[in-house]
C-alpha cells in the first residue's frame, strides 16, 4: 500500500502518512486538522487558535447546494465539485484508479527497497510490483500515475504501456546522451565548439561550448530526446517563447538546435557556483539571513515569469546560481530554463524534484506550487533537512534548532507550504513582503530606520481603548475609498461622530467593502457597542472569509471585552498568517503581559525590538513585564535604549527613576547611582515636571539615608542638579539632607491648595532637616 497524495510506502490501519502527514483513508477530517495544529505548535510556532466567528457551513466549504460534492477516495471529506485536490489531506480528486501494468516489472532494486523503509530503519511493507517500476537512470520508484521521476525528471509517459525491457530504455538513453562529444560541433557551420561536459540534469548532460561567431561561452543543455524527429522540432517551436525571457536574474535562451532525434537548447554561460555547490563545500547549511537575502534576490524573477504566464516549476538550490561579476560583486541568477511552462491546467508535461514541489503540482503546476518549491528550497538552505521527512509541509519545528530559534521563518514557511492552497502565498509580491519582515526580524534593524509596511500604517496611530496603536491599511482599490480616509482622519482628529456616519456612508456606497465595516466596528467597540461590532466583523466574514484583518479586528474586539484567552487565539493566527508583520507580535505580546505570562510577553517583544528597535510600544512593554518580575537592572537597560531625539526619551528616563525610587523594595548605592544618572538626563532635557521635582527630593532623602548608615561611598557622584544648593563644605550627611530640604521645598511651592500629599511630603522634608525644630 502507498500514500495517494506523497507515493510513500504505509501500513494497513494508518492513519496517517509517516512521509507526508495526509490524512489516510478511515481517518476524520477533525483529526487531520488536530494533527496539523499540533505539528503548527511546536516549539518556535504560533499554533493558530479556533476561529470566534463561523461562516455558515456552505459558505466555509464553498458548497452549491446544486453542485454535487467531490469525496476524496483518501479521507473521504466532502470538497467543492470545483476542486482538484483535498482541501484536508491534498489527495487528487480526479485521480483514476491504480492501473495495473500488462507486464510484469523486474523485482525492486536495492534503491527502491530503502526507498520503502519507515523512519525507524524497518522494513515497511513492500509496494506491490505490478504496480510500479524503477526509473533506467536513478532507479528511483515510478508509479503508474506519475509523468516523470520524481528524484531525477525521467520522462514516464510511455514507460508502463511499453513492451521493451527498462534495460533496452536505459542503453537508448545513454546512446542519446552520447551523440554530443567533447570536441564536436554543432549548429550551423559549426557554430558551437563543445569544450567539456559540465554536469547532468533530468533530461541528459549539460556541456560548456564556444560560440565561435560571438566568442563567448555557451551552455548546451538537451531540450527533448525522442524516437520522433516530428516531435522534437514540434517541441523546439513550442519553447521558442524562451527566448524571449529577458530579466537580469533570468539566464538568457540564445538558441535551439535538433540533432537527429534529439533537441538542444542553448543558454548564456553564468560564471559562478550553485547554491547548493556551495553548501557541499562549506558542508553545512547557509546563515540563516544569508539565504533569505539569496531568496529575496531571486524572487523578482518568479514575479517577471508569473507576469509572462509561466511558471518555472523546478526551482531547487541546484538551479539558482551565485554569479562573479567583472567588477567582483555578485549576484543571483535562475538557472536551466528547460522546466518552464506555460501556465495551463493539466498540461501534458511537467518536470520537478522531490522534495521540492508541491503536492498538486504533477497535474495542476501553479504561481503558487512555483512559490512552494522556494519556500522548500528555503528551508532546505538553512537545515538541510531531510527531504523526506515530510516530503511535503514542514517538519515540526523542534526536529531543527534553526526553526526553534527562528520562530518569524518558521511560521513563514509553514504558511508558504500549507497542504491547503488557498492558505498559502498568492503572489510573489505578498510573499516578498513579509519575507523582508522577517529578515528584519532575524538580521535586525536599523535604530532610527523607520519599518514600513503594506498592510499596517506606520503613521496612522490612533488612541483608543487599547492605547495608541497602529491601525491596517485601507485598500485603495475600494470604491468607498476616499470615504473610508476622510472617516480615518475625522477619528484621527477626535470626531468620532462625524467618522462614524463617513463610515457608514461607505459601507452605502460599497456595501461590499471589508474597510467599511471593519472601520465600523473599531469605533463601535470604544463606544462599547460590542455586539454591533461583532455584526459588523461577521459580516465581512461573509463577504470576504479570507481577509486577514478578521483575526485582527477579532482580537481587538475580545481584547477590550476581556476574553484575553480567545483574543491570544486570534493574534497567533494572525502572527501565523502574516510572519512578517509586527503589530500582530505587539498585540499578542500586550496579551500575554494581561495574562501574567511576562516570559512569553518579554520573548515576542524582544522580537519586535530586534526588528525595529525603535518602537516604542515594545520598549515599554518588555520593561514593564522585566519590573513585574522584579528584574529591574534589565527593565532599565531596556528604557535606555529609547534614543535621546526619541519623544519619548523623557518617559523612559523618568519610569527608571520611578522603578528604583517606588518599586523596587530595597535600594543600594548602585540603585541610586542608576537614579541620579536619568536625573541628570532629565535635568539635561530641561525638566521641571512635578513629577521630576519630588523624584529629585527622595533621591536625595534615600542618599542621606544610607550616609547615615555608612552604605553610601565616600565618593559617590551626586547630580548635582539642585542650582540653589549651598551645602558646600558641610558633612557628607547633612550635605545630603539640606539638598533634599530645598529640594521638598520646591516642590511644595507648585502644590496645588489642599493637596492631601501635602502633608506626607512636610514629614519627609522635616525628617532629612530635624535642626529646624530648634
């Protein structure tokens, strides 16, 4: 028995594939989804939390009461008639029953019998012979179903229904291979000088060669081997658009040539090393922010072929080169353009490698089955990692410390390799987008760079019941567009009756627009219209069921209720959705801090600060759950990293003061050293606050304290920062209480009239200057 989504050997009474983690045939879909939630929270993962609001069922699995359902022959879950695939367990829905070779196939070969061993080392249950055969050139397991290798790119089409021997399929290959000859000739009058062979791919040998009319170097890879010379050249005309792939990141197709039965394509030479050269001789995996800049690099090519129709269906370490360029930088460039297609459904031939593509994308290669294979290839780059275990999906996070240690990339690569479609990465340009988030949050940003973002506002704070915080973007292709950003300003400016009737008037002209609503609801919840929100979130739930700012609204909606567990659910799922994004850390790290769970709140903090340093919410975030758990020498190393020119550089200093002088329960010279240094900050920023001024006069009355004691060294610098001090040339004690005497002094002067600490303020000032009883 094999699994009918990855091909992988399994048991009778499975559950589910060892390999892959499909749901097998008897298994529920509840448990399909329970394992891939588990395998979501482990370690370094944020497990994504139940949803609050359902659609109705037929809306959820885009059902037509008219349209009869697909059962998947695997699990059998109900799917849309209109689906190719499981949205459970990625079965073919359209796949036919095994077929049965008419010929019996030599036994399995070594390859093949460790092919079928589970993770263990022991022998899993051998898959019938009749119902698969081995590959001529890497003996690599063959099914009926597949159209090529899956290991090596062997064209499988006619390898079941033909009557001769594998053997007799193998010579012919090598016979093909060998019609190009170190030192031959090829093209018109001799054009291409072959210089030697360079490597092999899936259809046969690569060789290096000089074009003697250009002078240059040249690649000359085969295009297509067959027995019919009529199909070769059918096949040059068809991948003739080739050529016409001009991108810097892209190699360049120069020509096309037919030998006999055979077709050749001609590429330009890149100089330079594979990236997975590169990891065989260093012997280890890439720094993790190395990859991801090589990814980041190489992924406007995949955008340029989207936008031309293709798809690119191959991609691996192996096929993105590291370029030497003349003036001695470097760069990335695609590689062997041989398994470019055209964007089709169902086409008649495609290639890719194990371990690299996606479930789908033997009958169904897609945009997003190319951004599956980078995100494989990006996980692959910085584990090594078994590919086949999972061939499919992502390991769980706690198999490889660089997922541990990364959880930002980890939740981007389970998200970019969901067994679902749908939840994956659409475009290149999202996947972009929060890829650079993520390689701000590994690498780290810069201080005083602000971090942009397409979907939050940086700039569009607003103060609301859950403080000041960012808000989403708008989209700028509603009709209701210009509404929408007249509500935004008038919240902005404090008009929230005016916003709200801008909003609902959007909401009229577009009734359509998740902005509109959404908007709605943020405002209903500060006016505590909590149900009228949860309205209006359900209904752009209906209107628009995978629109990520659901989770986000969601959250915030149970947040200012108190539903802090179910508001943590929905900021993880967020976090999980957008990898990239920091609002969605920020709010999940307010959370924890509500729930007492500082540790974890400290964590996702730290995550924010790496990437953007400078944000505020997190500084003094991280440093009020440090204080909470007493740690305060690390509470204020976090505030002193808010820069001086920061608006908020007085505030910090000013809670370091505080920390030390009201929280802390004993203090030592130390503590009051760290006090006077943001005293004299302060003073240096021009603070006269009254705040400031009573901080001030108990840092003094504590000096004086321990100088009585004998705990305050003989030379320990004071701030100085009392300019009407003249207690000069006087014993280090009374020194100390005259300075905090005058300090009290002044601020009881800005008292306001019946202060009630009026009085507790007079006992302290007489207890530091008892000589002014007599």
């Amino acid at each position: 028995m094999y699994c009918p989504v990855c091909k992988a050997a399994i048991k009778a009474g499975d559950e589910f594939c060892d390999n892959c983690g499909a749901v097998l045939a008897g298994a529920t879909a509840a448990a399909a989804n329970s394992r891939m939630r588990s395998q979501a929270s482990k370690v370094g993962a944020f497990s994504p939390g139940a949803p609050i609001i359902t659609p109705p069922p037929a809306a959820a699995n885009n059902f037509h009461p008219a349209i009869p359902a697909k059962i998947c022959p695997n699990c059998s879950t109900p799917n849309s008639a209109q689906e190719d695939f499981c949205q459970v367990c990625g079965a073919d829905l359209n796949a036919p029953p095994p077929v049965v070779a008419p010929k019996p196939v030599p036994a399995a070969t070594p390859a093949l019998q460790a092919k079928s061993a589970n993770g263990n080392g022991s022998k899993a249950p051998q898959v019938e012979p009749e119902e698969v055969v081995s590959c001529p050139r890497c003996q690599n397991m063959i099914l009926p179903t597949d159209k090529f290798c899956r290991k090596c790119g062997f064209s499988a089409t006619n390898l079941f229904a033909s009557s001769q021997p594998l053997v007799k399929a193998a010579q012919e290959e090598k016979a093909q291979v060998l019609k190009i000859a170190i030192g031959s000739t090829l093209g018109d009058k001799g054009r291409y000088h072959i210089t030697r062979q360079i490597g092999s791919g899936g259809m046969g040998s690569v060789f290096l060669a000089e074009d003697n009319v250009l002078k240059r170097k040249v690649v000359i890879k085969a295009l297509l081997q067959s027995d019919d010379p009529e199909l070769v050249q059918a096949s040059i005309k068809e991948r003739e658009f080739l050529a016409a792939v001009k991108h810097p990141n892209v190699v360049q197709i120069y020509d096309f040539l037919q030998i006999d039965t055979d077709g050749y394509i001609v590429m330009e030479f890149v100089n330079g090393k594979t990236l997975f050269t590169i990891m065989e001789e260093q012997a280890a995996p890439f720094e993790t922010a190395q990859a991801i800049r090589y990814i980041l690099d190489i992924l406007p090519a995949f955008s340029y072929m989207h936008r031309l129709g293709l798809i690119y269906c191959d991609f691996k370490p192996q096929n993105i080169m590291l370029e030497q360029h003349k003036d001695g930088t470097t760069g990335v460039k695609l590689i062997d353009l041989g398994t470019v297609i055209r964007y089709e459904k169902n086409p008649s031939a495609v290639y890719g490698t194990q371990g690299f593509y996606a479930p789908e994308a033997v009958k169904n290669p897609s945009p997003e089955t190319d951004l599956y294979t980078v995100a494989r290839s990006l996980a692959y780059m910085v584990s090594l990692m078994d590919l086949d275990h999972p061939q499919f999906g992502m390991p769980p996070a706690e198999h490889y410390k660089i997922f541990r240690d990364n959880p930002a990339l980890y939740r981007l690569l389970v998200k970019a390799t969901h067994p679902v479609q749908a939840k994956r990465f659409s475009t290149v340009e999202a996947m972009t987008d929060q890829l650079e988030g993520v390689l701000r949050v590994i690498a780290g940003g810069q201080p005083g760079v602000p971090v942009s973002s397409k979907l939050f506002s940086v700039n569009g704070f607003t103060t609301g019941k859950l403080g000041t915080r960012e808000i989403a973007n708008l989209d700028e292709k509603d009709k209701a567009y210009d509404l929408l950003k007249q509500g935004d300003a008038a919240v902005k400016a404090g008009q929230v009756t005016q916003a709200l009737a801008l909003f609902n008037q959007a909401a009229g002209v577009n009734p359509n627009s998740p902005d509109a609503h959404l908007r709605l609801a943020d405002l209903y919840m500060e006016r505590d219209q909590f149900s009228q929100a949860l309205s209006e979130i359900t209904r752009v739930q209906r209107i628009d069921p995978n629109n990520w700012k659901i989770a986000w609204y969601t959250g915030r909606l149970l947040e200012v209720q108190g539903n802090l567990p179910a508001a943590l659910d929905q900021y993880r799922e967020l976090a999980e959705d957008l990898p990239g994004e920091l609002p969605p850390l920020l709010s999940l790290a307010r959370v924890y801090s509500k729930l007492g769970k500082y540790q974890e709140a400290v964590e996702t903090y730290r995550l924010v600060m790496r990437a953007h340093p400078d944000n505020p919410e997190a500084l003094f975030g991280a440093a009020s759950c440090l204080a909470s758990e007493q740690k305060y020498k690390e509470a204020v190393a976090v505030l002193n990293q808010v820069s001086e020119s920061s608006a908020k550089f007085v505030e910090a200093q000013q809670i370091i003061c505080d920390l030390y002088l009201y929280h802390k329960p004993q203090i030592d010279a130390d503590d009051l050293l760290i006090v006077s240094n943001a005293l004299r900050n302060l003073q240096q920023q021009g603070v006269e606050t009254q705040q400031f001024l009573l901080a001030r006069a108990d840092f003094y009355r504590l000096a004086w304290e321990l100088a009585g004691s004998n705990k305050l060294p003989p030379q320990f610098p004071l701030p100085d920062l009392n300019p009407d001090a003249t207690a000069k040339g006087m014993p280090r004690k009374r020194q100390l209480g005259k300075l905090a005497e005058e300090s009290y002094d002044h601020y009881i002067k800005r008292l306001p009239p019946g202060e009630p600490s009026r009085e507790q303020v007079v006992r302290e000032k007489f207890r530091v200057a008892p000589w002014r009883l007599f």
